[in-house]
C-alpha cells in the first residue's frame, strides 16, 4: 500500500479507521474475556478524552512538561498507598506491565553486579509466571530458571529454594498468577529472598486492584504486597483492572535506593546529559493523563464498586463451570481470572470450543499446557454471564456433535 498522492478528507480517513474495526471482537459489549476492560461509556470516554488533550506531551522531559511529572507523582502515589509501599517507597509509570516486568529484571540485574558482582546471573521463577520475565531474560542476557507450580498450581517455595545459588539475583512470585488465577505463596517466596538479600519481585499486574478491594470487600486474601518482608517490587497495570486507556503501568520499588537499579543516565554522546526512567525515550502523556483522570473520577467509591461486580460476575462464571459437567475449572478463582479445561480431553476439545464462541461473538484466550481456556473477567460482565453461559452450552454441544477440533492460536501474536 502506498502513501495517497492527495491526502484523505478528515472524515474520509476515520471511517477508513472505522472499516477496519468491523470484525474485532466488541469489548464494550463485554464479549471479550481478555485484552480489553472497560468500566462503562462514561469512564472510556473520559479517559479518551485526557489521553487526546495530552497524546503529544512528551514525557521524556518534565522540565518542559511539569505536568506529567505531577501526574505520574499523584499516580504512583495512589498505587503505593494500595500496595502499603511505605514512606520510602518510589516508582515510575510505564507504559504496561511488560515494561514494569522488563524493569524490574533490568534492575535486578544492576543490584546483582554492583552489590555482588554477578556476571551470570539468574532468576528463579515458577513456570506460571507471565511471559514478559522470559522477555526480560532474554533481552538482558539472564538466565530464566522456571520451576514447576504445585498441584494448586500455585509456586513450590521448597523447589525454588533449592534452584537459587550464588548468581540467583530475582525471586518471581504473582497475584494472581495469569493462567490459573491464583495467588503464589508471595510471604515463603519474599522469605527466600530476603534471607539472600536478593530481589523479589511480585507480579500484580492483574491483582493490584483488585486484590487491594476485595482485601477491603472482606474477601480472604492471602499477603501479598509490601506489607510482607522481602518483597523489594511490584508491578500493576492501570490499563487493566485499573479501567484507563492502553499504555498505563506502575512498577513500585521498596525504597529509592531500590529503585536506582532501573534507572538510565549517560552523557557518552554529543547531545548532552539523557536521564529515562524506562525502555521508551518519547513517551506520550496520553495514557499518564487518561490514568490520572480515570483514576480520579472513578475514586475509591468507583473501585469498589467495579471490584465487587467483577468478582460477582467471576463467582458467577466459576460456579456454571462446575456445573457443567463437560468442563472441569482449574482453580477457584482469587481474584478475576479462572481457566477451565475439558474433563476428558479425548472427548472434548476446548479450543474448538473457543472456535465456537469466537462465531457468536466472544473472544476467550486459549491457553497450555494443558489446553485450557482462560477468562479475564472485568465489571463490565456483570449481567452478562448468563448468556455467555448459553453461548457456551451451545458451543460444546456443537463440537460434541461435529467432533470437531481447534488450535492452540496465541496470547500474543508476531505479525
Ligand atoms: C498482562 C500481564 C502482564 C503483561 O502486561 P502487558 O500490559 O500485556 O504488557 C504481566 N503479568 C501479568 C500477570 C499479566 O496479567
């Protein structure tokens, strides 16, 4: 395709745009169980709106943007009292949880070398923990070393114990955990770290939230945030169940000092001093601005609110998975996410079952081992389960009926 030699009329251009949204999956009719949340018309709308009034702010440089140094001060301030940061405790937005993730083993990697020279070091993590870690191993040259979840499929302690040697700079823990939904055993994980003065990271880029109102809500939420010793990080995603635009992150260290070890500064170049906090050099306001704003509107009322519908709408789809006696759920689920496989895979294939709602609308992530489908499920399911229920009953009778089968497809995708 190529340049047009006179451009398009503005409205020419946006119903183009608008053509090609046409198969996506419709999130803001709730028909999509990952990659989009959405707390109503109201706060997507607001949200669009701050992120357009500051998409060509730079960041990069708050001496000539104060503004976004306020905005990320009062957003990372709003997330460090959620996870009991502390006095001391200091981050940075990014621009997701990828980001946060790749910073956190960047930073691990700098302790490791100045405190104790490590040149090879290592991170021992349990094998449900998110893809972003091995991202950051590979990008920074670390060695990931996954250790297999227990029966509950939550993080074997005593296993990883036993994997950490003298290059060991990372401990992973998360809450939730994406592919079952279930928070590690973050006090045994941060306990091994700290007794080796090593980092511990916890990944709560879907639990932030979450974890934090339901603990208020009354639900029985096992430790896991500052408030349990050795923990020296965590990452939480405000463009998930924090409900603002794509591009909004926080990664939260234990102290400034911590946070040091993620920072990038050189002047070996001709253009002088060059400080960034991240992987990104420009970086827009859009989704600084449209965090702050949603995070302001909704106020704590707005997140209790819409952490108690997802959790219902979650109770709700984890309860007709166990009653469906086709399907056999994974786990309970501890926050907002569950996944479910079929009881007898030989009799069932569940992503042909995926197949099957995808034409009548809903998107589900497909997931392994072992085939599962997986559920992220965010306020804007409340009242919607029951027919989604429907959709899939229907869906697996189809495919008992047809016998048919699925592919795996892809939580992320290359091209
Ligand atoms: C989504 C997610 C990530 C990665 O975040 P992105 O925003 O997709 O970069 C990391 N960890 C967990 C547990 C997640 O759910």
């Amino acid at each position: 395709m190529a340049i047009p030699g006179s451009g398009l009329s503005r409205d020419e251009v946006l119903s183009q745009l608008d053509a090609m949204k046409a198969h996506d999956v419709r999130w803001r009719d709730g028909r999509a169980f990952t990659l989009a949340y959405n707390a109503g018309d109201e706060v997507v709308a607001l949200a669009e709106e701050a992120y357009r009034r500051f998409s060509t702010e730079n960041a990069l440089n708050t001496d000539a943007f104060p503004s976004l140094r306020r905005v990320q001060a009062d957003v990372v301030g709003i997330v460090g009292s959620w996870l009991e940061a502390g006095e001391d405790g200091a981050g940075f937005m990014t621009t997701g949880g990828t980001e946060s993730i790749l910073m956190a083993v960047k930073a691990a990697r700098e302790r490791g070398r100045a405190e104790r020279g490590v040149t090879a070091p290592n991170v021992v993590l349990p094998t449900s923990a998110h893809a972003a870690f091995e991202k950051g191993c590979a990008y920074f040259g670390l060695e990931s070393r996954r250790i297999a979840v227990r029966d509950d499929w939550r993080a074997d302690p005593d296993a990883m114990a036993d994997a950490v040697d003298e290059n060991t700079v990372l401990l992973v823990g998360s809450a939730p955990q994406y592919p079952q939904g279930v928070v590690d055993p973050i006090t045994e994980i941060a306990a091994i770290a700290a007794e080796r003065d090593v980092n511990c990271h916890v990944d709560a880029c879907m639990g932030g939230v979450t974890l934090t109102y339901l603990a208020r809500l009354g639900h029985d939420i096992p430790a896991w945030n500052f408030s349990v010793p050795g923990v020296t990080s965590i990452s939480v995603d405000l463009h998930k169940f924090g409900y603002t635009a794509k591009g909004a992150s926080v990664i939260m260290h234990r102290s400034k000092r911590l946070r040091s070890f993620q920072t990038f500064v050189t002047d070996n170049w001709l253009g002088g001093f060059y400080g960034s906090s991240g992987v990104l050099g420009t970086k827009s306001g859009g989704a600084m601005a449209a965090a702050w704003a949603v995070l302001h509107h909704l106020g704590d009322e707005g997140y209790l609110r819409l952490t108690a519908a997802a959790r219902r709408a979650c109770d709700q789809l984890a309860d007709a998975i166990e009653a469906t006696p086709e399907l056999r759920l994974r786990a309970r689920p501890e926050a907002t996410l569950l996944s479910f496989g079929a009881s007898d895979p030989d009799a069932l294939d569940v992503f042909a079952v995926a197949d099957a709602l995808w034409r009548r609308g809903w998107y589900l992530d497909r997931q392994g081992p072992p085939p599962s489908l997986h559920c992220t499920v965010n306020a804007v399911h409340d009242g919607r389960i029951d027919a989604f229920v429907a959709d899939l009953r229907a869906s697996i009778d189809e495919v008992l009926a047809a016998r048919s089968t699925g592919d795996q497809g892809a939580y992320g995708t290359v091209e």
